[in-house]
C-alpha cells in the first residue's frame, strides 16, 4: 500500500465464511483508477476474538483505505460502501445462507 496521510479501515462481520468470501471475491476484482492518490486493500480474516480457526473461520471482511486527501478518501469508500451494499442486498435476496 502507497503510504498516504488519511487511513480508514472497516471490518465488516458476515453471518458465514461463505458470505465474506463472496464479498470479497465479488469486490476485490475491481481496479483501482488513481492508485498513486487512493489505496484499497481488502482481506477475510476470522471472527475478532477467536482463538481457533477451525471452529471460527473467516467471516469478517476487512477494508483498509489510503488516501492522499479527505475527499480522494470520502469518494474512495462511498464507491466501496455503495458496492459492498450491492452486495449484500444480492445476498439477502438470494438468501444466501451456506457456508
């Protein structure tokens, strides 16, 4: 990640492994326009809190943002959030509850 002065990080918790991984899979293909002004680095990591990854698989979608200014950021994560909410309506319709 290029070192930018403004940072957001977002973890996301998903009710499956399952559904974090599609979010992810789903999201994380997309490229980013202006990498030297705003950075995006997605990840699937276990339940905060868990000591055994075996009974507490990956089921928290984490999003961490570089920018090189506030707005460049605020625009960076609206995109984000308005993905991610695609997303999850897709899986709510679909009831999309396998894991």
């Amino acid at each position: 990640m290029t070192t930018h002065d403004h940072h957001l990080t977002l973890t996301i918790p998903f009710s499956t492994p399952r559904q974090a991984q599609i979010a992810y899979n789903a999201i994380s293909p997309d490229p980013q326009l202006k990498p030297d002004q705003f950075t995006q680095v997605l990840s699937v990591s276990k339940a905060i809190g868990s000591c055994d990854e075996s009974n507490n698989p990956g089921r928290i979608l984490i999003a961490k943002f570089e920018a090189e200014s506030e707005r460049v950021l605020r625009v960076g994560v609206n995109g984000f959030l308005e993905s991610l909410g695609v997303v999850v309506g897709c899986l709510k319709d679909l009831d999309y509850h396998s894991s």
